[in-house]
C-alpha cells in the first residue's frame, strides 16, 4: 500500500487484535469497550439501524432485537434498583424496546409518563415498511432523532404519533399531556421542563440514552436528578452508556453508605453482542497529510483486499467532500476489475445523497462511505468490513487564554478509535487502518474530554440559576469543569446583563434570556431587538444561524453572494410563498431555509410572549448591525497591519472564515464575530462588520473607548489606585 502499514503480530502474540461485542465489553481478556465518548456537536445522538428483518411483522422485528432476551432481567433491576446502568451495542434496541417494556409492566400507570432523553438533534431512522425491500431504511441526518425514534415506537404500538407516544424537541413539541406515556425529548427540553416542574413529578422512569456522549446538558441532568433521586423514592432511573463510564455513572448514583452489596441501589448491567474480531493496522511512521493518506489507503486496499465495502473517518464535511472527489476521479478514470463507488456522510447532507449511503452497490461495485465522527455511533453501517481511521475528531473547546470557544481538529481517543475499528466488526471479521502509529495509540488520551470540561460554560450557569442554584460552583458535577471556566461564564453573564451585583438572575432580562433555548448571546440580541426597530429582521437571522447548512456546500463559493441579512429580507416578505426556484438560484438548501422558517415561528412565539413587538427597519442594515452588537460585543475584532484580525479581548489573531461574503472583499476595519474554527488557523464564520464607537456605547462596562495614549493613562491611573 502506499502508506506503509505494520502488519500485526502472528497468532497469540497480537494483543491488539479486539474482540468486539457490539457496544459492550467482551468478557474476553485484552477486549475494548466500544461505545464512543462526546465528539462534539456532529456524531452524538442514537443511531441509524440497518434492518434486515424488513419483511417481518412489527412483533416478529421487535422479539429478534438482541435486547429482547434481557427484558425480564431489566424490568426485576427496574423494580429493585433505583439506577440501572445499562451497557449495550449499538442497534440492541435499547432507545426503542426499553420504553415499551416499561409502559408494559405499568410503569406508566395513574398517569405516569416514561422519558427518553437524547443527546442531540443530530442523527436519526426509523424503520418504514413503506419502502422497498432493496432500502429497508428510512434515515434523515438533519432531523431531530427523538421525533423519528417516537415515530418508530409508535408505529409498533399501533399508535398515532403524539398520542401515546410523543416527542418534545426545540421548536416542535407532540404531546397530548392527558394520554402521552411514552416521551422521546432532547435533553435540553429535560432540562426546561425542570424549570417548570423541579422534581418531575409526571415521570416514573428517566431513561438516559447515549449518556456517555457527555454533552453539556446531559451532565446537567445528571447532577439534578441525583438532588431529585433524594426527594422522590419513587422514581426510576435507566443509564444507558459506554463500558468505560458505566462505573463512574453507577458510583454517581449509588447511595448505598455501606460495604454491603445487597443494600446497593445502582447497578450495572451489559447486554451482549455476537463476536466479530477486527484486526488493526498500524503506519510505521506518522502520515503528511491524513486526508491524502486516507484517500492513498482507500485505493490501495481496493487494489489488495477482497470484497467489502470501507467507511473511511475524516474530521469535516470539506475534508469529506474533497476526499470524495478525488476517490471520484479514480473511479471514473479505472476501468478494470471491481469498480469503486465514494459517497459523503455528514450533518447537513441532502436527503438524496443520504439514502445513497444505505443503498446496496451495484455488481462488482465496492462502496466506500466517507464520514465524519457522526458515523463511530449515530450510523450502522450494512456491509462494512474495512475501516481507515484519519486519527482526528473536530471538537468544541473553550480556551481560558484567549475568551475562545472555537472548533479545533485533535487526536481521537482511545475510546472513539475502537470505537471506529468496531464499525467493520458488524457483520464479518474486518481490519481497520489506522493513520498514525502504534505508540501513538498508546498515548492517546483513553477517553474524550467531557464537553463541561472544554466548553464555554455560560449557558450551563444561566440554566442552573434559572432552576434556583444559587451557588453554581458547588454543584455536584458528574465531572466538575474547571473553576476558572465557571468564573469566566459568571462574569460574561454578568457583561450581558443576565446578572447582578449579586449573582442573582435580573428581572427580567435574565430570566428571559433563561427562557430562550439559544445560547446568551444570542438570546440577549433577541430581547433588545425592539430598541433597534429591527426584531423583524433579527429573529430571522438568529433562526438562520441554529440551522448549519443554509447554502447548498456544493455550491459555497457562489452561494456567498447571498448574505443572510438579504436572505432575511426575501423570507420577511415572502414567508407564505417560499419558492424553491428562488433557492436553488441562489444556491440555497431549501429545506434548511424552511427549516429556518419554522424556527423563526416559534422565536416570534417567545417574544410575543415577552410583548416584545415585531419591528422592520425595512432593508436598512444599520439597525441590525447595532442590534447584533448588542449581543455579541464579546465577541469583537480589529483589523491589524498585517491583514489579520485581533480580539479587543486578549489580542489573539484571527482571520474571515473563506466562505464568508467578506473574506474575498476589502478587509473591514472592525467585526463581531459568531464563532471560531480553528484548522492550522483560527478563523472567524458569521462575521459582522461594526463601527468601534458602536462597543463603547453599547457596552460601555465591557469596553474603554480613546486613543492608545489615553487608554494606557487610564490603566495606569487604576493600577496606581489599586
């Protein structure tokens, strides 16, 4: 091959060779937990199941799902434990079967509701018998999956969705609260229904899916409902999470105060798979470039290696797209022998090019998926038997040095990497390649970094004040975040105005910003849109930017001739009659637009709500320009002699992201941004330009406004002072 793989060791001397059961820990000695810890914003979520059972009844699919062996077993833990950990493979039918057991055995009686959390709003299917028996899939990626796994259940139950079972995600909720019992929500959703009802008394059983995915809200719930658990007997708590976390999840929880195990009251239990090995391959030395090598690989073993189709683990939709392309040109350029068939997977993906990925190949066809982490956990994949693993993950991560939340490439886990190798272990022994060395694996850290960790904390303190935690650094963390990270989030909070000289929420600003599910800065531009005369315009904009793929990425250089403040403007006057014709002109994702539409909808419905009126500076940018400063002045940057941009806040340097509409204009002297990508340099996306007067007078308590000479004689009178 052309990067040079190390073989591995002969029989009974490859310790690395893993023993996979599915999601769960073989019993075997030298075997490898296989659920994936958090990577960020694509790839949490539940999963994408491959039903090859499509011509069964609904009864028949449900009694084949591996979990179905263990149901007695998890109703008696139910009724004797207070917390049941449960460790399974992915596609057991844990999210979908577990509920129903429960509803079954009347944990849903005088009115009690079961609760499903998910992770996300990324990743979901639900198996139709609508579709033809060569696709017995239905996958949408860019829908939320607690509305598609409801779905599911659903149909089994013989139900219409949002009677007997719902879902309640952000911006849609289906539920009838009189005849709902089964009830899939986002955990962010949890946590807001908290805020209404602190001991979620309408629930017998919470059931944390995918709780190892470790997100900001999950970890939330977790630390709230072990203060519920000390108040409410009788509720029921359901973890279903990573081997590698299933003991740190079960210690949590555990209250029992002595060494006697038959007084415990959390317990673990681990579903077992069917064992596929998967054999690991090594470079010898570290690779240039893992996109190059990647695509290197994927050729070469196409060449070598008999049938099988390969998933191939890049970082992000561009590292995607562009390997896809040139594995493309391969294929259209070859001729001979078995063909070769790239196709992408990622968030955002159009719904045609999804179902590509789940379609059988044709004859003498191999198929190769390349995707982004979202395929470690969120997808099961039919037919792969060869992986090729790049070693990288992109990740959110706050930095306390530079004030920066910003998307950053680093080395997987340990965790995520066998994770991955797991994917070619579904159905036939399999090989994964690995890009970087076998030392290298050892170093790697052996789980990821929860996101409480690494992120910006200051929608998780927002949140906590909202639900009367007074004294939010000494709340119990499933893992506690840095002190640092909780005071920064403490003191921007206090900068937006959502607190007080005494930590305490203001009225009304900071309970409404509690209220909204965006993050603060957000939020904080929604509530003082109306002061600007452009509310009109702003929720328009802020509902653009929750949904990621507004312009078609094909088509991203031509797209950017559309700025969202025009694209605003069309969809205000032209809301009842969206025209696809229009978009696609454009270079426009219609869907995402419309998508868009639907949140705007109910961002209106929350400033009703607060009698802030929709107002329209009728296609002046001006208003909107101070409207967006209002909220983001965190986040301003100045242009530096040398074409770079620098924060006003730690001097860090920055540039505009290449598919912004300015990158390729005349550099503006002053910007906000929205966030930061960081690849071999940090760049800013959604950038807005802002004249600097506009900081001071919008925020005189975060900025100084005067000349470098005035500025330093200020500092150094308050040094003097001090």
């Amino acid at each position: 091959m052309t990067s040079s793989f190390l073989q591995p060791r002969g029989p009974g001397e490859d310790r690395e060779t893993h023993t996979f059961r599915g999601g769960g820990r073989s019993r075997a000695a030298g075997s490898v937990n296989l659920e994936r810890q958090a990577e960020g914003s694509e790839g949490a979520g539940t999963v994408l199941s491959y039903n090859p059972h499509i011509n069964l009844t609904l009864t028949q699919q449900r009694q084949r799902l591996p979990i179905f062996k263990y149901r007695s077993q998890i109703m008696y833990l139910t009724e004797k434990y207070r917390t049941v950990v449960i460790i399974g493979e992915t596609g057991s039918g844990k999210t979908t079967q577990i509920p129903q057991y429960l509803h079954e055995a009347n944990w849903t009686g005088n009115g009690y509701v079961v609760g499903i959390t998910q992770p996300r709003r990324v990743a979901a299917t639900t198996v139709s018998p609508s579709l033809p028996t060569y696709l017995p899939l239905l996958v949408c990626l860019s829908v939320c999956v607690c509305r598609q796994v409801a779905s599911r259940v659903a149909d089994e139950r013989g139900a219409m969705l949002g009677r007997e079972v719902g879902y309640s995600i952000r911006f849609d909720s289906c539920c009838d609260p009189k005849q709902t019992r089964i009830k899939f929500l986002t955990d962010g959703m949890l946590v807001r229904e908290m805020m209404k009802d602190p001991l979620l008394k309408d629930y017998s059983v919470m059931i944390l899916d995918e709780a190892h995915e470790r997100t900001l809200h999950t970890d939330i719930i977790v630390g709230l409902l072990r203060k519920i658990m000390k108040k409410r007997d009788d509720l029921r708590l359901i973890v279903s999470s990573a081997t590698l976390d299933a003991e740190l999840f079960k210690n949590f929880f555990e209250t029992n105060p002595t060494r006697d195990s038959s007084r415990d009251t959390a317990v673990i239990l681990t579903v077992e798979g069917r064992v596929f090995s998967v054999q690991p391959r090594y470079v010898k030395r570290p690779v240039a470039n893992y996109v190059t090598s990647t695509v290197e690989t994927v050729l070469a073993l196409h060449r070598e290696e008999r049938n099988g189709d390969v998933l191939a683990f890049l970082t992000g939709q561009e590292e995607v797209d562009t390997a896809v392309a040139h594995l493309g040109e391969h294929a259209s350029r070859s001729n001979k022998g078995m063909q070769l068939m790239a196709v992408p997977l990622y968030g955002g993906l159009p719904y045609g090019d999804q179902l590509k990925v789940f379609q059988r190949a044709p004859p003498n066809t191999r198929k190769v998926v390349v995707a982004t982490n979202i395929a470690e956990t969120s997808v099961t994949l039919p037919g792969i038997v060869f992986v090729v693993d790049c070693g990288f993950v992109k990740l959110r991560t706050f930095s306390l040095t530079t004030y920066l939340e910003s998307l950053m490439v680093v080395p997987v886990s340990q965790s995520s990497a066998v994770q991955r190798a797991g994917r070619a272990g579904r159905v036939r022994t399999g090989k994964v390649f690995r890009l970087y060395t076998e030392d290298s694996y050892e170093k790697l850290e052996q789980t990821t970094v929860p996101e409480m960790q690494r992120s910006n904390l200051a929608p998780v303190i927002l949140q906590l004040k909202a639900l009367g935690v007074d004294n939010v650094l000494r709340f119990h963390f499933l893992s506690p975040p840095p002190a640092d990270s909780m005071l920064h989030a403490l003191e921007l909070l206090y900068a937006l105005g959502a607190l007080d000289d005494d930590c305490q929420l203001t009225q009304p600003l900071g309970h409404n910003m509690a209220e909204f599910p965006l993050p603060p800065m957000f939020a904080r531009m929604l509530l003082t849109s109306d002061t600007f005369g452009c509310s009109d315009e702003a929720v328009t904009i802020t509902a653009m930017l929750q949904v990621h793929h507004v312009f078609n990425q094909t088509s991203r250089q031509k797209a950017s001739a559309v700025s969202l403040f025009s694209i605003s403007h069309y969809f205000r006057v032209n809301q009842f009659n969206k025209d696809p014709r229009w978009c696609q002109q454009h270079f426009l994702n219609y869907k995402g637009l419309c998508h868009a539409v639907s949140i705007r909808e109910q961002l209106i419905k929350l400033l009703k709500r607060f009698k802030i009126p929709l107002t329209s500076c009728e296609g002046d940018p001006e208003p909107v320009q101070r409207c967006i400063v209002s909220g983001f002045f965190p986040n301003a940057a100045r242009l530096h002699y040398t074409g770079s941009y620098r924060t006003v806040r730690g001097d860090h340097t920055l540039l505009i992201h290449p598919s912004s509409i300015l990158h390729s204009e005349r550099s503006p002297p002053w910007v906000v941004f929205n966030e930061v990508i960081q690849t071999s340099k940090q760049y800013m996306r959604d950038v807005t330009v802002i004249k600097p007067g506009w900081l001071y007078e919008l925020a005189p308590h975060f900025y100084e406004y005067g000349t470098e000479r005035e500025l330093a004689e200020a500092k150094r009178r308050r040094t003097d002072a001090s």
